[in-house]
C-alpha cells in the first residue's frame, strides 16, 4: 500500500497532541483533546485508503478511482466524534454548574484507601510533636509566671522589711499580706 | 439470508426513538413497549440460536449489498447464544427499573431519559453481537457507549459526573484506538469485513499482523477491564444506580470478551499471544481480587470482582484449545448472569438496608431474610461452590489448563484457585457483616437511617462531603416486582446447572465452531459474487 506521508505524519503529530491534551485534569481542554485526537485519527483512516489525487469514484470510467471506503468511514468517524464532544461538553457544563471549575476530582474513595498506615502514622506523630512542643511552651510559660511572682514577693518583702523590720519573720505572706494592702 | 438478524438491533433503537417522542407522556404504554420489545428481542434471540445451532452461521446483508463492502449481519453460535442470554438478562434487569420506578413514583425522568438509553444501549450490544465486519462493530460499541454515557450520568449528582468523567474519557480514547486499529487493518488488507479478513490477514507479513493484534486486543481490553488497563471500572460503575450497574458489570464488559474471543479465534488464530493473555488473565485475577478484599463498599467490592473474574475468561481463550473455549463461553455466560444478579440484589440491599457501605449495615439475615437468600446463593455461585454453574465453570478451564501442562498453564492453574478462595473469602467478609452481625441501630427504621446517614455526612470533613450523592430514601418495602425479578436471575443462574449438559453441550459445539473459522468464512464468501 502507498500513502501519502503528509497524512501519516500530520495525523501522527494531531494524535500526540490530542492524547497530550486528554491527559489534562480540566473538562475544556479534554474536548479539545478529543477533537484533536479524532481528526487525527481521521486523517489516519483516510490515508489508509491509498494514494491521493485519484479520481472521485464517479468518474471514474477506466481510470484508477480513489477507494470510497474510507471516506464512508471517516464520515460516520467524524459524527461519532461530534457526539462524543457534545457529550463531553454538556458534562463540563454540568461540572462547572455543581463545583465552580471543570477539574476532574480524584475518587473520594480511593483518596480514603490510599491514606494508608504511613500516612495515618506520619500524623500521628505530628500531632504528638505537636502536643509535647504546646505542653513545653505551656511549662514555661509557668514556670516564667511563677518566677516572676516570686521575684515580686522578694521585692516587696524586701520593702516592707525596710519600712517595717519586725513584719519580716512572718511566715506566709499570702493573703494576709493582700488584705493589708487592701485599703 | 436469515431476515431475523437485524431485528435485534431494530426493534429496540425503533422504541427508543418512539420514547423520546412519547417524553413522559403514557407511562402505562410506554412500560408496556419496552417490556415488548425486550420479551421480542429475546424470542428472537432464541430463534436465532436454535437456527445458528441447527444450520450452521445466519447472515443478513443490510440493504442487500452483497459483501465484503455491504454490512454483514452474522450470528453464529458465539453470537447468537450470548444474544440470547443478554436479551434475558435485560429483560429481567428492565422489569426490576420499572418496579422500582413505579415503586419510588419517580417522576418523568425515568421514562423520558432512562427508557431510550437503556433501549439504545441494548441495539448497540446487539449490533456488537452480530457485527461482522469489524466497522460495524464499532459502530455498535459507539452505540452502546453514547447511551452508556447518559445512564452512568443519569441526574447529574456531583458523583456520578465525577466517575462518569473517567468512563467518557476511557470510553473515547479505547473508540480512537479502535479507529487507528481499522485504519491499519484496511491500510494493510483493503478489507474491514471479519470473513475476508481472516483469510487476509493470515496473508500479511507477521510484524504487521502483529500490531494490527495488538492494537484491537488493547482496545477489547479496555472494554473489557482486563489487569492493566481495569482502573477505570471500580472507579466508575458504583455510583451509578443499581439497574445501570448491573447490566454495565453484566455486558458491556462480556462485550469486550466475546471481542477478544472473536480477534483470538477468527481474526488471528494461532495464539502467537498466548504468553501475553496468560501474563494479563493472570494479573486481573490476582489483582483484582485483592482490591476487592479490602473494599468497605459492597459495590466496590463487587467491581473489584468483576475484574478479577474477568482474568479467568481471557486464560481460557489464551489456552486456545476446544476445551478451554467451551469453558470460557460457559463462565461468559455464568458471569453475565450471576454478576448481573448480585448488583440487582445490593440494590435491594441499598433499599433495605439504607445504603452499601459495610460499616453501616449489619443484621440483614433477620430484618431482611430472603434479600439474605438472594445474596448467598449467586455469593456463593460466584465463589464456586458446587454444584453451582460457577463451579462447572472453574473446574472446565482448570481441567483445560491442566490438559495443557505447560508451565504458565500451571501458574495460571494456581492462580485461579487461588482466586476462587479469595472471591468466597470477600463474599463471606460482606455476608459476615451485612447480614449476620447484629444490626448497628435497633430498629433499621427509616428515620434512624437518615439520622445516621446524617452524621456521617456532618462528621466527614467537607472535601469529601461535597462529591457525595444525597443518602437513598431508606424505604422498608421491597416492590414484589423487583424481588420478583431478582429471583427471577438467581433462578436462571441455577438453571445453567439443572441444564447443565446440554448447555456443556452447547458450549462445546460453539467452541469447536471457533476453532474452525472457515465455516464461518464459507457461510459469508457463499454470499459474495465471486466469493473472496
């Protein structure tokens, strides 16, 4: 069989570009994918019919004519491809009316599945840092609120020592202490 | 000429088209012509496989051009007994949609949309069935696609548009490869009718015969859900209503089977891809029995299986000997129904039972006894546990396998076996905790099920939450007409083994037809001016 190598190679090149296309997550690019793909693929079938430039099977009378076939098939081809992108399209729109975009989304199911152990252990130690870095920061804030405390009771027993020495053997200043400085 | 063939394609896609004109209008009437048409689809399925049995292959040339460029219509035993058990099956499947609808008191959309889709998807299998020039075959799988596309889309939800998204582009880009695949076919023989082209094609240097091979197998793989190219199949057919994925799980895919059948047998016998069918018939079964384990959904489960089963179909017609063959067209034929039942029954659980998921139903066996009936006996065909067919099916191809004595066969051999126990063990885990555990809530009433669906839906987080289909109505009533339809597949299922010799029969005449395609090839050349 002879062919004409425009044909083979440009549906070659459509095709690629088609299949590129349909590996996109967004619905527009795929219809676009798909009638890439499909007129590639058109071109294809019609160069499997042989050479160009024959005559048309009408007039053909003692000349070679061009093998009808391929072209009755490529016709039935390209209204099945007009179909499926119809189809395709109304689902984008359909997406696009239900989520706001055409992505496709992954399946929720599988996306459960696949959080397996690893994933599900990985948290949980994260969440465990998580927890111990909150209770040191906790701790310290403590022990940082506790000090201070202290360091404000030495302050004012110092002062009160001063001001009154005899007050300075009582034990426990708590809230004793707060009720004289009441007033 | 057997003026018989085209009317399995016609008479549907006719209806169909009177339904679209009809709309919602006389639902009475309207059910009335699908069941008639369905109920005539199959008497004439049977008539053409008592004729096809008796005589030989039938033909029909649409418009009487004679072939090769004319459209041959070709039923030969393959054809004509798969025909026939599809149009049962549909039949039974149809009745149970319009209890259903009846039952739910759905409004129009059940006439208008699901009617001539189902209709239109049932002319495309049938097309496929009796295509004999591989044009015609795709022009049937279209048929059947574009009808598939509306009914796995059925409503609109967020999830079905989701998992029917994958299914179109899976869908679009196997019909691209089979329009590649015709293109090299008559690039390199000038031919697209099946008849000539087995003769031609033997003619062709082998490098490219064995492309041309490839290509159509990767395609009728796809459809097939075969190992490597499966992973659109769990993915897609869950969520869309029970009806639809029981006759999807049950066909389309036995459509890809009966392709592989035919490229295997009549395009390019000789198993120059014996090693590769018995790596991917292997890799399906293991595979896909292993996803099916660890599925919390039983209609997931249920997939997973059918991807698995899948393998034990394409190891028989790799073995390619007569015995193999038999088994393979018996298991195709156990398949198409027992998987068809199964979704028909998680239907009913669906209904019953407020949903598919196994954490949430529990306690069926009592609140629920014969949906429970319904479930174990094709579970347990299924697995293939004698004498069920499933068993007779099984114990046919490992018998053949073991008659071929070559070392894959015998992997293969285990593999199968293997497969069997892990199917029971995944219909055992599923009959474990849907029905024989004690129920998760008391009662299982209505309200308590939308309440617990509830909190579920509250509880998940909201990315997952907004690609969820509302719950299904928890209605405690079970339609008799869909349980009637139901028992009506298990029943059937269990007759492969009441009949089970002369379906064996059958299957083995059928199996000795395909190994010698050229009584196939002389029934179409006798039609040919001139023949081939």
């Amino acid at each position: 069989m002879t062919t004409s190598a425009v044909l083979a190679v440009s549906g070659g090149v459509l095709v690629a570009c088609g299949v590129a296309m349909l590996l996109e997550r967004s619905l527009s690019r795929l219809v676009v994918g798909v009638l890439v793909l499909g007129n590639g693929v058109n071109l294809l079938i019609l160069g499997s019919g042989g050479p160009a430039g024959r005559a048309p099977i009408l007039d053909g009378a003692g000349r070679p004519v061009s093998d009808p076939l391929p072209q009755a098939l490529v016709l039935t081809a390209i209204v099945i491809a007009l179909a499926s992108a119809a189809f395709v399209l109304a689902i984008g729109y359909r997406s696009g009316r239900l989520s706001g975009d055409d992505e496709v989304r992954d399946d929720v199911e599988d996306r459960r599945l696949t959080r397996g152990d690893h994933e599900l252990r990985a948290e949980v130690r994260a969440q465990r840092r998580r927890f111990r870095a909150w209770r040191r920061e906790q701790r310290r804030q403590v022990r940082a609120a506790r000090a201070a405390l202290r360091r404000d009771i030495r302050a004012e027993r110092r002062r009160r020592a001063i001001d009154d020495p005899a007050r300075i053997e009582e034990p426990d200043p708590g809230p004793g202490d707060r009720q004289d400085e009441a007033p | 000429m057997n003026h018989l063939l085209p009317l399995p394609v016609l008479l549907p896609m006719a209806a169909a088209g009177v339904k679209i004109v009809l709309g919602p209008r006389r639902p009475g009437l309207q059910r009335a012509i699908s069941l008639g048409v369905l109920a005539a689809v199959l008497g004439v399925a049977v008539a053409l496989l008592a004729a096809a049995d008796r005589d030989g292959p039938q033909l029909d040339q649409l418009g009487g051009w004679a072939p090769p460029i004319g459209i041959t219509l070709v039923a030969d035993r393959l054809s004509a007994v798969m025909l026939t058990v599809s149009a049962a099956v549909i039949l039974c499947v149809m009745v149970y949609a319009i209890a259903q609808d009846v039952a739910d008191q759905a409004p129009g959309t059940p006439l208008s949309v699901f009617h001539p889709s189902y209709l239109l998807l049932v002319a495309g299998v049938n097309d496929s069935y009796l295509a004999g020039d591989l044009f015609n075959l795709f022009v049937g799988f279209e048929i059947m696609l574009m009808a598939s596309y509306v009914m796995i889309t059925l409503g609109g939800t967020p999830a079905r548009i989701r998992s029917g998204t994958t299914y179109i582009i899976v869908a679009l880009l196997s019909s691209m490869l089979f329009l590649v695949a015709i293109a090299v076919v008559y690039g390199a023989t000038g031919t697209v009718n099946m008849a000539q082209l087995a003769g031609r094609l033997a003619a062709l240097p082998p490098g490219v015969a064995h492309l041309a091979e490839l290509m159509l197998l990767t395609v009728f793989g796809v459809k097939a859900a075969a190992f490597p190219l499966s992973m659109w199949l769990p993915d897609s057919y869950p969520t869309a209503p029970a009806p639809v994925t029981a006759v999807f799980a049950g066909l389309l895919t036995k459509i890809g089977v009966y392709g592989v059948i035919r490229t295997e047998t009549l395009l390019f016998p000789g198993g120059q891809t014996r090693a590769l069918l018995m790596a991917v018939a292997l890799a399906s079964m293991v595979v896909g029995i292993l996803g099916a384990m660890v599925q919390v959904d039983i209609k997931r489960l249920l997939s997973f299986t059918l991807v698995s089963h899948i393998g034990y179909m394409i190891f028989g017609v790799a073995l390619d000997s007569a015995a193999a063959l038999a088994a393979t067209v018996f298991y195709v034929l156990h398949h198409i129904t027992i998987q068809t039942t199964l979704f028909l029954v998680t239907g009913l659980i669906e209904r019953r039972g407020g949903g598919t998921s196994l954490d949430r139903l529990g306690g069926l066996a009592r609140t629920a006894p014969l949906v429970g009936l319904l479930f174990f006996v094709p579970a347990m065909n299924l697995g293939g546990i004698p004498p069920m067919s499933g068993f007779v099916g099984k114990l046919g191809l490992l018998q053949a396998g073991l008659a071929d004595g070559g070392p894959l066969a015998y992997v293969l051999v285990g593999g199968a076996v293997v497969t069997s126990l892990l199917t029971l063990y995944a219909l055992v885990k599923v009959w474990n905790q849907a029905f024989w555990r004690a129920p998760c809530t008391p009662a299982g009433t209505a309200a308590d099920g939308g309440g617990r669906h509830g909190e579920e839906r509250a509880a998940r987080p909201g990315g997952d939450g907004d690609e969820e289909d509302p719950p299904a109505a928890v209605t405690a009533s079970l339609p008799p007409a869909m349980v009637g339809a139901t028992v009506a597949m298990v029943a059937l299922s269990l007759a492969y083994t009441v009949g089970g010799g002369p379906l064996i029969a059958l299957a083995d005449r059928t199996a000795a037809e395909l190994l010698r395609p050229a009584g196939y090839v002389r029934a179409v050349a006798a039609h040919a001016p001139g023949g081939f």
